[in-house]
C-alpha cells in the first residue's frame, strides 16, 4: 500500500479535528471572502496571479487556533457543500491549501473554463461556522 504525503497529513487534520468538534470553529457575522483582482468572467493568460480578499477575520497559519482567524484554500473546478463543510478540506490538485496565511498565489492552469472558489478553513483545516466562502468564479484561460 502506498501513502503520499498529502494522505499522511488529511488522516493527520482528520484526527486532530475528531478532537476539537469538527466544523465548530464559529465566523463573525459580516465575514466575507473574495478574489481581489479577478471576477467572474474574465479571460486570463498564463501564469495566473489570484489575489485573496478577506473582510471581518484575520489570516493564521494552518495550526494556529486563535478566534475570528483562519487560513485560505483554493477550490478549482471543485465545490463544498453539505457534509464536507463539517469535514477538513481535502488535499490535491482540485483543493489547494495556503497554512502557511499567504494571501496570493501564481498558477498554470490548462487552456479552457474553470471555476475558481475560495473557503476559509479554521486551524484544523475545516470550514468555520457558518463557513466563509467566496463566490464561486468561472475563468477562462487562453
């Protein structure tokens, strides 16, 4: 049997958010989170600079419990929804995370359509309650 890295560290948030009450980490009312310098429709080139916005809470490496903060994640052509908001982010080329708080990254994604979302995830990687999620965005790369 063969485990990569990104298995050994999603059973390794699994068990750490087993312990702190998985999706209970509460947002502040007005938190929102946003793409800063690309929206829905646009026509992109390669590499592709995204740019996170945050309103209401503050940005903390993966690991660090601390209120009103998280650390961001990238969903591409991916969604979130019922049970896996109460579950730690997955880990692969659809759900990128950013524990380290960065607040940019640079990508090379394949020519054609792709939906982009952000989520902000609490120190366990998990989705806070309720959970602070951009709008879902399409992009077109050229």
């Amino acid at each position: 049997m063969k485990f990569g890295l990104v298995s050994i560290c999603a059973a390794a948030f699994a068990a750490v958010a087993t312990v702190a009450g998985a999706g209970e980490t509460p947002a502040p009312e007005g938190a929102e989170l946003y793409f800063i310098n690309v929206k829905d429709g646009d026509t992109v080139t390669n590499p592709v600079t995204i740019q996170f916005g945050l309103k209401a809470m503050g940005v903390a490496p993966a690991g660090t419990e601390k209120e009103n903060t998280g650390h961001h994640h990238l969903l591409i052509n991916e969604s979130l929804e019922g049970e896996e908001l109460n579950e730690p982010i997955p880990a692969d080329d659809q759900h990128i995370h950013f524990g380290g708080g960065q607040t940019e990254t640079t990508l090379d994604l394949p020519p054609g359509t792709h939906t982009l979302q952000l989520v902000l995830g609490d120190w366990t990687h998990i989705p806070h309650n309720p959970p602070v999620m951009s709008e879902k965005i399409t992009i077109t790369v050229e």
